[in-house]
C-alpha cells in the first residue's frame, strides 16, 4: 500500500496548551500557599540537619501545618498523611520510623512548580537519550561478555576481582566508564587484550557517545525553551517515526513479532533477561549446563528467524535485506551463534547479543557509529600514531638511562602506550610522572609530559569529539534515509522555505512515498482528499491526502 500527502495550508497553528517555562512563570506567580509551603519545606529540612529533644513532636507539628496547607493538593496531602502516621507511630514503636516520615516527606518537594518543569523536561530528555542509552548498554555488555570468556581460565586473584564473573564484569566496565582509577585495572591484566578493550571502550563511551548524549540533552532543552523543533538533528528522526507510527501501524501479529516493534521488545527481553540473570546467579560461563540449552534454544530460534527474514515476501522484508549490515548481523547472531554454541558456549553468547544491534532503537546508532569510522581514521591515526612515537621513545631510551627499568608504567611499548592512554584522559597521571621528578636533569617529566597532555587531551582529543558528533548526525542520518526512505516521512522545513520551494519549482510540495504491509486498518480510515493534522513540538500543520494505489 502506497500513501501520498500534500501540505495544503502554509499557516502555522500555534498549539496553545503547550506554553514555554517563562510563560508559566508568568502566568502561574507563586501565590500565598505555595509561599507558606516553601517556608515550611525550609523548616522541615533545616530541621532534618539537627538533633535535638523532642524532635519527634517538632516534625509532627509541622506535618500538621503542611496538612492543612495540601488539603487541596492531592499528591502533597497523600505525602502529608503518610509522613504524619508514621511520626506518629514512632512514638508507640521501637523502631526508627520518624526518619522513614522525613524521607516521604522531601519527596512533596516534587509538587512544587519548579520540581514539575523539571520534571518534564527529564521526561522530554529521557525519550530523545533512550536509543542511545540502549546502545551504551549494549556496548558494555559486549565488552563484559569479551573480558568475562577471555580471562575465565585466569589463575591471577587480581584479575579474577575485575572479570571472575560476568557482574563483576559489568561492575568494572561501569567504573571506567566514571574514568574511576581505570587505567589500573588495565594493568592488572597485563596483556594485549587488556589493554586493547578498555582503550577502545573508553574513547567509544566517554569520548564519543557520552558527549553525543550531553548534545543531545542540551540541543533538546534549548529547543523545547524556544518552543521550536524544526530545525533541531537530534529530534528529527525520532519524531519523523513517531509522526509516521501514528498514521502508518503494522495490523499483521507475525510481522510485527519478526520485524516490528514486537520484535524488539522479544530481543530486549530475552537478551536483558539472560544478562540480568547472569548477574544475579554469578554464571560461570561454560560450567552451567542450564546456560547450555538455555543459549542452544536462544540460538535455534534466532536462526528461524533469520531464515525467514531471507525468504518471506513483503515491503518490509524488502526493505531488511537490502541492508546488509543488518542482515550480516542477523546472520551472526543467529545460524554462526548456534554453530559456535556447540564448540564454545562463550563465543556463542557474545555473537548471540549482537541481536541487540538489530532492534530498531540500537539499528541507526549502530550504524551510523561503523560508518562513521572511516570518515575519522584521519584524526585516529593522527592521535594515535603521535602516542605511539612517544611511547616508543619512552620504552627504548628513556628508562634506559634513567634507571627505572621495573618501573611498571613504562617497561614495555604497549605498557607505555595503554599508559600514555591513561594520561591522556587525565586519569591519575600525577602519580605516574612522580617517579620521574626524583632523576633530575631530564626534560620529559617538566615539559614534555604537559605538552602532551595539552596537545592529546585539550585539542586533538576534544577536536576528535566535536568532529565525531557531528560527523554521527550527518551519518546516522543519511543512514536511515538510505536504508529506510520507503518508510519515513520527509524532513520537516520552515514555512516560509517550503512557500518558497513551491513557488520556485512550480509543483505541489509532496511527501515521500510511504510503504506499509496489506491489509492495514489504514485503508478503512484515510482516504482521498481527508484532511488530516500533523502535531509537531507546539507547531500543527494541516495536510490532504491526495492519492493512494489501487492496493487499498
């Protein structure tokens, strides 16, 4: 099925439910309640600091005062009620409830006007970051899987304390990315692998999608504070697919359990599943044969379907196998996972959790990441290649002459390059050099130390960040154009720029085609000429439908 639209009327409607936080302020000044409450909660928490005699009967006067003043309010006085009773209650038990009441009584501070624009701007946040906050957690969990089969044969303690167990896997892999002392947990390793995983881990997170995910929050806030989205990169794919969802939705049970939205939400329970599980029994990969069927019937399922997205008929399959790194993916996790299954369960779950990739939410962030790659081996090299000069220098002359040949920083070349990593990431690189101020008459610890960390950290480091965000927009962006231009809307554009085009071009400005699956409710409800509106941020448009295929 085919749907076409045309925009008919230019005129921009201004939504007057959705107002700016200014407005609100203005509109809404705090009146005499809200006054008194304010001076209450100053109280109530500058009584929370102290301990004094008879606080108890002190905390249930004021939640009397706050009672009588949330009457009105039901939030505040279910807070109110419930922080009284147990005051209350303190006073016949033994047990310490009066600061269980203070607790339930700081959350009534979410009522005020201030805590509810905060509130929802973390609600309008939190669904721009979702995707890529999904794919951080999947990133994390490949790392955790990788370092967890590697080292299970490990007789080194120290190692067995960072990647004894799949949690304790994923606990380390969250401290480094706090950059929390993870330059040391690296050397406990010693080895290649070590090295290589968390450098790659902590340029990808914390130098790449961490900041990714800061532009994204601040992008948004500004935008939503302006009370305009149209010209924001962030938003424009996610509201592009929530726009299309509205007036395009799967009616077929199968496909959407194969390719839809019920696809992901079966991949993310099965996979966040097994992890959490992992976490919590503390799996010893390999020894479990529970965990040994559990992934045989994961894999066997995966691999039907992946037989069934190469053979089935139909727009969207289309549309699937045309990508190939999805569909490379698809393989991967399904028919090579259950190979691999039967001769290493841990290559088997590694290679399984990579279905995660191919969800809708992980799909264009994943994408737009590896095609981003080439655009940035440039400056990667560049980076790179200045660590390995220096760390060459360090490891064959330097300690040479200096004396501190034991010295566990600088005792090999991937040693001094995982630790000039570490420097340049600020990571307790103070105590590294230390050694060096006591051999006096060389330079390095003086002047060439800070030049580096000036020159790898302050400019090609935060050049590489700026370049990598804006070369992941421009990517993930042309990206899913590419791969999915027969199933999104196109791009919203400025009033006065669509007027213009139109009258430039002399034609009708219209939307791409919109391919959806047979026997869609769609064909009962749209059709020509019906006119239809499009909400976008606090802007509406008005549009027609003016053609459709014989399919409906």
């Amino acid at each position: 099925m085919q749907l076409e639209t045309e925009l008919t009327e230019y005129d921009v409607q201004h939504d007057s439910t959705q107002n700016s936080p200014k407005e609100e302020i203005k509109q809404k000044p705090m009146n005499a309640g809200q006054k008194f409450k304010a001076i209450l909660m100053i109280v109530f928490y500058l009584g929370t600091f102290f301990t004094f005699y008879g606080e108890n009967i002190f905390f249930i006067g004021i939640y009397m005062l706050m009672l009588i003043n949330n009457r009105k309010h039901l939030l505040g006085l279910v807070l109110t009620i419930l922080a009284l009773t147990l005051s209350i209650a303190n006073i016949f038990v033994e047990y310490n409830l009066l600061g269980i009441s203070q607790i339930v009584m700081s959350l009534d501070i979410l009522t005020f006007p201030f805590s509810q624009r905060m509130i929802r701007e973390i609600k309008l946040v939190l669904s721009e970051i979702t995707n890529l906050a999904i794919t951080m957690f999947f990133v994390l969990c490949v790392c955790a899987y990788s370092t967890t089969a590697y080292y299970d044969d490990s007789d080194d303690d120290e190692v067995a304390i960072f990647y004894g167990t799949f949690g304790r896997s994923v606990l380390t892999f969250v401290q480094a990315l706090s950059l929390d002392d993870w330059g040391q947990i690296g050397r406990e390793t010693d080895d290649l692998f070590g090295y290589f995983i968390l450098c790659i881990y902590i340029l990808l997170m914390t130098y790449f999608y961490l900041n990714i995910m800061m532009g994204i929050l601040i992008e948004t806030l500004q935008f939503e504070k302006k009370g305009n989205h149209l010209d924001d990169p962030f938003n424009y794919e996610i509201n592009q697919q929530q726009i299309l969802s509205e007036l395009v939705k799967e009616q077929n049970l199968f496909d959407k359990c194969m390719i839809g939205n019920y696809y992901q939400y079966i991949v993310f329970i099965i996979s966040f599943g097994g992890i959490f599980i992992s976490i919590l029994e503390h799996f010893d990969h390999g020894d479990s044969t529970i965990e040994l069927a559990i992934e045989l019937i994961d894999d066997g399922i995966y691999t039907i379907h992946f037989i069934i997205l190469m053979f089935k008929k139909g727009p969207i399959y289309d549309l699937e196998r045309k990508n190939k790194t999805m569909m490379f993916l698809h393989f991967i996790a399904g028919p090579l996972s259950l190979i691999c299954s039967f001769i290493f369960l841990e290559i088997g779950c590694l290679l399984n959790l990579l279905k995660i990739a191919t969800t809708p939410s992980v799909k264009g962030i994943f994408v737009g990441t590896i095609a981003m790659v080439p655009l940035l081996m440039p400056q990667f090299a560049e980076l790179f290649g200045i660590i390995m000069f220096i760390a060459s220098i360090l490891t064959s002359n330097y300690y040479a002459y200096t004396g501190l040949k034991e010295q566990e920083y600088f005792s090999s070349f991937w040693g001094s390059f995982y630790t000039l990593v570490q420097i340049m990431t600020l990571d307790d690189w103070g105590n590294i050099v230390e050694p060096m101020y006591s051999k006096h008459g060389f330079i390095l610890p003086y002047v060439v130390i800070p030049a580096y960390i000036f020159l790898s950290n302050f400019i090609i480091l935060n050049t590489l960040i700026a370049l990598s965000c804006e070369y992941f927009v421009e990517v993930k962006y042309y990206s899913i154009e590419k791969d999915q231009s027969g199933v999104r809307c196109s791009q919203f554009v400025g009033i006065n720029e669509l007027k213009n085009y139109c009258k430039q071009n002399q034609m009708h400005f219209q939307l791409p085609n919109v391919v959806v699956s047979q026997h869609d409710l769609l064909s009962s409800k749209i059709k020509s000429d019906t006119i239809i509106q499009i909400q976008y941020g606090n802007l509406q448009f008005t549009a027609q439908v003016i053609q459709q295929s014989d399919a409906l």
